[in-house]
C-alpha cells in the first residue's frame, strides 16, 4: 500500500478550488486498496478526524497573514507525521508548509501540485520565495492543471522539465443529470440570464462584469459570498441595475447544476492571475453551455477555447465583456455551436476520472 501525505493550507468543509482537488484525490483514490491518502492542513481547531474516506490532520491557526495561515501546531505536526508517507504532495502556494519542509526534511518522495503564482503578496514573495524553491527542487514531480500556467509562470520556468499537465475534472454524468423542471422554474423567476459562481473576491472581475449589465438585455445572476460583497452590492446600486442583478449565497451541489443548465451563457471575468484554472468553466460546460472568460495568461483560455466553445476577452475590458455577451446572447445559433462543443471539450479532456487516473500513476512510477 502507498502511503501519501497531501498538505494543503485548507480542506473540507472548506470551499475553494484548491480545496476541492484535494478533497476529490483523497476521496476517489481511498477507495482503492493500493492507496491510503491523508491531509495535513489548517483550521480553526486542531485535532484529526475522518472526514468521509479520508483521515484529516488538522493545526490550529493562530492568525491570518495576507491570506496565508499561520501555525506553529502545524510544524509540529508536520515534524512528527512527515516520514510515516512514502510521498508528501505538497499543494501551493501555501509557504508555511515550504518553510516546514526546508526546516525538516523528509525521507518521503516529494511531489508538488503548483496551483498558481504568489500574485497579490508580492512584497511578501521575496520573503518566501526561497522556500518555495527549496520544494520544487526536491519535487520528483510538478503537477500542473494547464501548459500556459507552465508557459508562463516565471517560477515554473525554471523547472520545465519536471513538470506534467494533469487537468482538473470533474463528474461529467452528474453535471448531465439535471431536474428539467427545476430548471425551468428558475428560467421562470430570473428570465433569460447571463451566469457568475465563484468567491467574490478580488481577482475574479466581477465589478465589470456588473458595469456591462446597463447595456445588456438580460439579467445577471452572482452565486457566491466573499469580502467583495458588500463593495459589489454598492455598485449595483450605484449604477442603478438592482432590479436585474441578483446575488445567491453558494448553492448546494444539486442546485448549482440546476443554475449552469437555466443559464444563456456562463461568464468568468477574472482580472489577475490568482485564477490559474476556473473549475466553475468546466462544469457549466459539462452542462453544454458556452463560456466566456478573460486572457490573463492562465488555464482559462485553454480550457475556453476561442470561438469554439466560447469567447475570450481581455481582463478589465467592459466594453469587450459587453460584445461577447451580447453576441452570444444575441444568436442562438452560436449559442448552440458553443455550447455543443464545451460539453465535448469537457468530455475529452475534463474528466473526474482521467483526473484521478492520471494522478495515480505519477504516484506509482514514484
């Protein structure tokens, strides 16, 4: 049996991208008998506990520094547990579990899941970076969810020829398995309207996605809580578009599918680089629904393909955004063609279990 350590700032119950991948490789690779996969994060409480398959290593944070937990429970914990695994997958940025691996290294096979860059905290980069490059250098593998991250990224750059693009997926049957009349019952309430799900935070653009709904006839649905909501809210007001900007707290799984299939286009207009993959793309095209995202030199113009299985637009751009969103609105045709193609795309290459699949075998060959 292999034993494998993920590491990860955050986990279950906790909601965010980086978070559900390593809730997803726990859950679907504990059901084999060749793994056995445990976390080690963070979190209010420390303990460890059983969360559905997999055994949950929990330090208790002292505070917050930009984003970044701080815990000295953590490398504690990390010093003790760190050589019963036979491999650490390590899930940055999250620098505290760098600084404990250059304090206490490991007998245990390093591997890295590189997320995204440090983009926001640059003066704080300097500070870590040197830890971050002390685990990529012992990183038998770099699993990255996209070539342009790889492209692009000036830390990746430098460790080209150890990195591997692993997409992330997602249950493509599930996204498929919808209640029609559900569906329509939310057509019904909000009309024809353009889609957001996502945290309301500062990288995702969500401001000017807001400033294009004077023009647009259509409403506009945001899933999502974050601390960009109150300021988003106020500008709703502000440009007088209340009565067709609606605001919805994160949805259940279930009901969130039910949002992706009422949905005439899915729109999401990041800014920055923090968003290095957008997973909610691959699940409103799982539901066969064109997509509309920006260039910021990440995943999410290769995983929306330009006039294929959607458009893509540059960051900041409201009178761009404005054009996409109108075009696709504005012809169902296209709307159809996009959307055809997203569930295909999605089908080939965005697949819970190509994922995981994939992922196994990089912890075998090591």
């Amino acid at each position: 049996m292999k034993k494998i350590l993920q590491i990860s700032k955050f986990y279950y119950p906790k909601i965010g991208g980086v978070e559900r991948i390593v809730y997803q490789i726990g859950e679907e690779l504990n059901k084999d008998s060749d793994f056995l996969v445990d976390v080690l994060c963070c979190g209010k409480r420390g303990g460890i506990e059983k969360v559905n398959q997999t055994k949950v290593w929990r330090a208790k944070t002292l505070w917050n520094f930009l984003g970044m937990p701080l815990s000295f429970d953590f490398l504690k914990t990390f010093r003790r547990i760190r050589n019963n695994y036979q491999i650490l997958d390590f899930h940055q940025p999250f620098p505290l579990a760098d600084l404990a691996l250059f304090l206490f290294p490991a007998r245990a096979k390093i591997v890295v899941h590189y997320h995204s860059d440090i983009v926001r905290q640059r003066f704080f980069k300097i500070f870590v970076e040197p830890f971050i490059l002390n685990t990529l250098k012992k990183a038998e593998k770099i699993i990255v969810s996209n070539p342009n991250l790889v492209k692009t990224s000036p830390t990746l750059r430098k460790f080209q020829e150890k990195c591997v693009v692993i997409p992330f997926g997602v249950e493509i049957s599930k996204f498929q398995n919808v209640d029609i009349k559900a569906v329509e019952k939310i057509r019904k309430k909000y009309g024809k309207f353009v889609l957001f799900v996502g945290r309301l935070s500062y990288y995702k653009g969500i401001e000017y996605l807001i400033r294009t709904m004077k023009d647009i006839p259509a409403n506009l649905l945001i899933i999502g809580e974050g601390q960009e909501g109150n300021k988003l809210k106020n500008l709703v007001k502000k440009l007088k578009v209340a009565e067709r900007v609606f605001f919805l707290p994160f949805q259940p799984e279930e009901k969130l599918i039910q949002f992706y299939h009422a949905c005439s286009v899915f729109v999401l207009p990041s800014i920055y680089r923090s968003e290095a993959f957008g997973i909610v793309l691959i699940e409103a095209m799982a539901c066969g629904k064109p997509v509309i995202s920006t260039e910021i030199g990440t995943g999410t113009s290769w995983v929306n393909q330009h006039k294929k299985t959607g458009l893509v637009v540059k960051p900041k751009d409201v009178t761009g955004l404005k054009r996409a969103i109108k075009e696709i609105l504005g012809n169902q045709k296209i709307r159809q063609e996009y959307g055809r193609n997203a569930l295909e795309r999605a089908k080939e290459f965005f697949s819970l279990r190509g994922m995981i699949a994939k992922t196994k075998e990089i912890y075998r060959v090591l």
